[in-house]
C-alpha cells in the first residue's frame, strides 16, 4: 500500500511540475515575442503579422527611439528619481498609519480605518483633484506633483495594518515599552524590522504604479524636460501614429517611420528595469500579499 501510495505521489508531483512549466512558458512566451518582435523587420510585421521566428531581422526601431539619447535619458532620470522618493516616502508614511491603526489603545482606530475604506469605494473627483494640486498646494509643473499624490494610498494602509496586527506580537511590543522605549524607537526597531515582507509587497505596488504612471505626468507637467518615460513613450507612440496616418492620407512624408516595431521596442525598454528588480523582492511578495490581505 506504502509503494503504491508513493508511486502516485510521485505519478502527481511530476505531472503538477509539467503542469506548472507550461503555465510559466505561457507567462514568458508573449515577452519572449515582445523581445522578438521589435527586432523584426516592420514591413515583415505589416504583411505577415508577429512571430518567433522573423525572415528579416532590423533594429530600424531602436535607431529611432534612440536618436535623440539626451530627451531619452533625461525621462529616464526623472522616473527613476520619481519612483525612488515616491517608494521611500509612500513606505514609511505608509507603515506609520499601519502600526497606528493597529494600536489597541488608539480609540479612533477603527474610525480612521472606515475613511480609509470609504476613499476606496468613493473618490472626490477627477477636478476637485486637479484643482487641490495645482491651485491650493501650487505644485503645477513641479516634481513634487508626481510625488506628493501618490504617497499614500488606502488599499496599502488598510494591507500594512493587518500585517502589523497578524504578524508584531503585542507581547514584545508591550516588553519594549517596559523596558524604556519609545513609540518613535519600537517602530523603527522592532515593527519595521518584523514587517520585511508587507513593506517589499507594498514598495512594489508603489514602485510599479509610479514607474508606469504617464497620466499625472500628462496633467500636471507642462516642461518637456520634466516628463516621465511613460509619457515620453506615449507621445512617441502619437506622433508614429499622426505620421502613418499623414502617409496613408497621402501626404508627402520624409520620415521612414517603423511605426509597429517601435511598439514593441517603447515596451522592451519601458518593462526592462521592472524585470530586473522584481526577483530581488519576489521572495517577500506572497508572504506579504497573504498574510495582510487578511482580514482584521
């Protein structure tokens, strides 16, 4: 009975492997063709469509997203620098309102909680928004206009406060007041060090929304040199857009323009610094992501 037990394990643990493989090479093989797709001829791709296996390699694409490195580089730097103090601030900002909420001896915890909540079933409005931002706090065509909003967010409160409550012991909260400290010093030493995972979960979902916000910087940023990759992708993609309709409408134009494979070029170097970061943190996400999204 034992061997037969084990032999259907086993019969189970490989056909769950062969399962799972497949289920990770259908998550890769549509980057894989994103990859092999903006190295393709774009004539071959208006003709004959996208495929792994291209007739005619260019890298016409990349010659015309790069041919002006500086605005490039410049969008590069202004997202990277956008994402990191938007990350870094959102985060402690973030796990500060957590370990409050998650305070028993806070009396208006719950009540703070349900405005929380409430924000995520109604909003104030895409103008009442617009006009906080630019005319009260005076932050139009300013950096701080792609930072400051995006600080808090009440779907990562609500996450880091469960957290705080499922996985900080009151014990050693309560030993720590005992033994002299602070509140300020039991945040910093002992509910971040405990909250690894909640913060890698949420400075992910903050870093991905920043990294791929281009409507903020559309509204707010009126100076070229200010916007974000997103956004200098997007208009990018306008402009191919106007010049093949320009060409099919029967205008004369100069410009050459591989309007199909540069989509999927914009996409390779707008995803590429997000792939690299993700394994890094992919350890702490599920354990975060479960554990907090617990109901408290």
């Amino acid at each position: 009975m034992r061997r037969q037990n084990n032999r259907g394990y086993r019969i189970f643990n490989r056909l769950s492997c062969v399962l799972v493989g497949l289920f990770s090479l259908a998550c890769l093989l549509p980057f894989l063709l994103l990859l092999i797709g903006s190295f393709t001829d774009n004539d071959l791709v208006v003709r004959n469509g996208y495929t792994f296996f291209p007739q005619k390699w260019s890298v016409d694409s990349y010659i015309y997203l790069f041919r002006n490195p500086t605005g490039l580089l410049n969008a590069y730097q202004v997202t990277i620098v956008t994402t990191l103090a938007t990350t870094a601030g959102g985060l402690f900002l973030t796990a500060m309102t957590g370990y409050a909420l998650s305070r028993q001896d806070f009396r208006s915890r719950n009540v703070f909680s349900f405005l929380f909540y409430f924000t995520q079933l109604f909003g104030g409005g895409l103008i009442p928004w617009y006009m906080v931002i630019t005319q009260y706090l005076g932050m139009l065509d300013s950096l701080w206009a792609l930072i400051v909003p995006s600080l808090l967010s009440s779907y990562n409160i609500l996450l880091m406060r469960n957290f705080i409550k499922q996985c900080v012991p009151g014990e050693v909260v309560e030993s720590a007041r005992i033994d002299g400290a602070g509140d300020l010093r039991i945040f910093l030493r002992i509910v971040l060090q405990l909250s690894t995972p909640a913060l890698a979960t949420i400075g992910l979902f903050i870093a991905l929304g920043k990294w791929n916000d281009w409507y903020s910087s559309m509204l707010f940023i009126k100076t070229e040199s200010r916007h974000t990759l997103q956004y200098y992708l997007y208009r990018m993609v306008n402009m191919a857009n106007a010049i093949r309709n320009m060409a099919q409408a029967g205008v004369s134009v100069d410009v050459r323009l591989p309007s199909e494979t540069l989509k999927m070029a914009m996409a390779i170097v707008a995803t590429g610094p997000v792939v690299l970061v993700y394994p890094f943190v992919q350890r702490y996400f599920v354990k975060g992501l479960s554990i907090g999204a617990v109901k408290g």
